[in-house]
C-alpha cells in the first residue's frame, strides 16, 4: 500500500521514559503497548531506575 493508505490507520506510540541516577533515559518510540507496560512494571519493581513514565505519541496524518 501507499503512505496514505497507511496513515489513517497507524496506532498510537509509546514509550518509557525513566531516571537512573540524574539522567533521563528513554526507550524506543513502539506501538506494542503490552511490551511498555511490562516494562514499566518491572522497572517500578526494580531499584535501578526512579521517576518511571510511559509517554504516548499520537501518530498524525499532516
């Protein structure tokens, strides 16, 4: 299909953004959600990272 056909229909984004120390990482922009939360669960679990965020990106069609 063309880039048109495919942009009414793209899913939202999302990512993890989290402190380890003082700096702010992030992971890589996905629309696999289920795999972000997970993600967020173990890391709010775990010690090593603070400040634990998903972030969403809607995708627009400009």
């Amino acid at each position: 299909g063309t880039a048109t056909d495919t942009a009414t229909t793209e899913p939202d984004q999302w990512r993890l953004r989290y402190m380890v120390g003082d700096l702010e990482h992030y992971t890589e922009w996905t629309a696999d959600f289920p795999t972000i939360e997970n993600y967020y669960d173990q890391y709010r679990r775990g010690d090593y990272a603070h400040d634990v965020v998903i972030e969403r990106r809607a995708v627009v069609d400009r």
